[in-house]
C-alpha cells in the first residue's frame, strides 16, 4: 500500500510517503525560529505556517518517492490531540485529498502514533513490527507524559498520565526561569552536560506514591524558589551547569525509575520510549543503563522520529488499515483532546 500522511499538530508541518512498510519520503518543516521571540508555541502563527508550507511539502514528499498523487491507495493525517486550529490544517488536507482521489481516509491519534515509533528503524527506515513484543511504553513530550501498557499490536492501555505539567513542559519552563533561549528543554540539556547532578537537591514528584500518573508541577515550582533564593547560581558558568544538572536528575529518575517499576510489575521484557524529550541525552542513558541491570530490552525511538513526523503516522495508519481498522469519514472533525479509550 502506498499511503501519504499529514503531521499538523502543534509547530511542525510534516509530509511522509510509506508503502509496505517503508518510508519512502520524510520532511518535516519546524517553526522554532518562529515561536522563539515568543517563548513558546503562538497557535495562530503556527497554524499560517502549515497553511503555507503544507503544499510545498507535499509536492516534495511525493517527488522524494517518486509518485504522483494518482498513485496513492490511502490518505492519512493526525487528527487528534493538538492545537485545534493547526489539526484542522491537516486534516482538511487530507481528507479534501482523500476525497478527490476516492481513496481511504484514516485519521490517526497524534500519542499512538509516538506509541509505535520506536519500531522504525533502518535507513531508509522501516517498520521492524515482525520483532514486536510486549512492553511498557514511555511517551515524553512538551505537553504529554503517559505510561502505556502495549499488550499486542494494536492492544494497549493507558496506565499513566501527568495530571498537570508534562516533563517537556517542566523542562522549557525551568529552562526559560534560567534565562536560557526558546526552546528550553535542549538548551537545558547541552549546559547539563557539564554540570553535576547532585549539586542541589530537587524533588521527585511522585516516584514514591504507588501509581503510574506524573505530575511536575512542583518541580518547576521548586525551581523557582530556588532562583528567588539563590540568585548567584547564575552568575557563574560552573554554577549554572550544575542547576542544569541537577533539575534534569529530577526529571529523568522520575521518568525512568516509573517506567522500570511499571515493567516488572507487569512482568513484561520490554521497554519503549518515545516523543521530543526522548531526544535528551541524560534520559537515554539512564534509560538504556536501567533497562541493562533490569535484563530488559530497551528500544528508543531514533531521534528524527522523537518529535512530530508524518513518518510515525503514515506507518501506523498503513498498519491499521491493513488490519481492517475502520475509515474515518471524509468529514470527520479534528479531536484536540482526543481520549485513548475512544481510539
């Protein structure tokens, strides 16, 4: 099956082209320099932004893999969750697309779609779902932190989600009390590298209470007590690098040491990760070392697809449509806060 998939979710315009499990074309156009004047994503200038890059990158996907729009047999496009009026670009697209063609349309959940990335690999890449297993799925994003139970392909369960600020966002927030440019998160995690992570003392929301839900909240309100106390620390370099250090410690033990308790609770021999801070470094490897002494498999989600891609969603939605899954209608509406257990 030759499919073209759409990615509008948030600040990201992305085009990919899969068929039999393969991505054929990937591009992706960020809107960073857009936003960062702003500190943050503004939703109107993001949604112009897809309304003028989107056709360009669509030609372009479709040169890439070498095809024409005649030759798709499927359109798909992230409906769901995001900023309302920057799904709205894409899926209009693609249904307006699927609808002239007469092709299937499929609508795809924006986290489900992380929840599969880690099982493209390869170059070019290449859904590897015939090594599938069980696992426990960590997705981390600016505005989503969820634990997902993967019993099958295509069978999971949400186990966990933040119940107020996401990691991504506790990162770009501490990172911007810092004072360091938009966005904040790998900032934070280039200064980090050189600092040491005991430096200072932070709380680990949650890690101790029994249950799989996330909150960061209180981390990032910790950090900024500690800047209203401790405002030399950034005055130095050295310094500075150890708040870095320190903060994305807190982060990251949380992260993982959640996910690891999860898995052996659950008994499963495989861990997953995904979304834009899976791309930091401290958490890869605290990760891959956790998983090592736990005697789990550990499978990352490469770093271009960590943040939004059409990739992700294309496979997936070749994946669900090869198993029957049902069409979306050519004038379904977008879902922003659309919930798993309706998927």
């Amino acid at each position: 099956m030759r499919l073209l998939a759409l990615e509008t979710s948030c600040d990201e315009t992305s085009v990919a082209v899969v068929q039999d499990g393969c991505v054929r074309a990937s591009v992706v156009a960020s809107q960073i320099q857009l936003h960062a004047e702003y500190g943050g994503v503004v939703p109107e200038l993001a949604t112009r932004e897809h309304l003028r890059n989107l056709l360009p990158l669509a030609n372009a996907a479709l040169r890439q893999a070498g095809a024409v729009a005649q030759d798709l047999e499927a359109v798909a496009a992230t409906r769901g969750p995001g900023l309302p009026s920057a799904l709205l670009v894409g899926l209009r697209a693609a249904q307006a697309l699927a609808f002239s063609l007469r092709r299937p349309f499929l609508g795809v959940h924006h986290h489900q779609a992380h929840l599969y990335s880690p099982w493209i690999t390869g170059q070019p890449p290449r859904a590897d779902f015939a090594r599938f297993e069980p696992n426990v799925s960590l997705i981390v994003s600016g505005g989503h932190t969820l634990l997902v139970w993967v019993q099958g392909e295509l069978q999971h369960r949400v186990l966990g989600s933040t119940v107020d600020d996401a990691a991504g966002e506790c990162f770009d927030k501490t990172a911007k009390l810092m004072g360091l440019p938009y966005p904040g998160g790998p900032e934070l995690d280039r200064l980090a590298e050189g600092g040491n992570p005991a430096a200072y003392a932070f709380p680990r929301p949650m890690l101790e209470q029994d249950h799989d839900d996330f909150s960061f909240s209180g981390l990032k309100t910790a950090v900024r007590y500690f800047l209203r106390d401790h405002p030399a620390v950034l005055e130095a370099e050295a310094t500075r690098r150890d708040l870095c250090a320190s903060v994305q410690a807190a982060l990251v033990e949380v992260l993982v040491g959640k996910t690891l308790r999860a898995a052996r609770r659950l008994g499963v021999r495989c861990v997953t990760a995904s979304g834009g801070v899976t791309c930091n470094r401290a958490l890869r490897r605290a990760l891959a070392v956790a998983c090592d002494q736990a005697g789990l498999t550990l499978r990352l989600a490469p770093p271009a697809l960590c943040t939004d891609n059409a990739a992700m969603v294309g496979i997936l939605a070749e994946r669900k449509l090869a198993r029957g899954a049902p069409r979306t209608p050519w004038d379904a509406e977008v879902e922003p806060n659309w919930d798993w257990a309706d998927v």
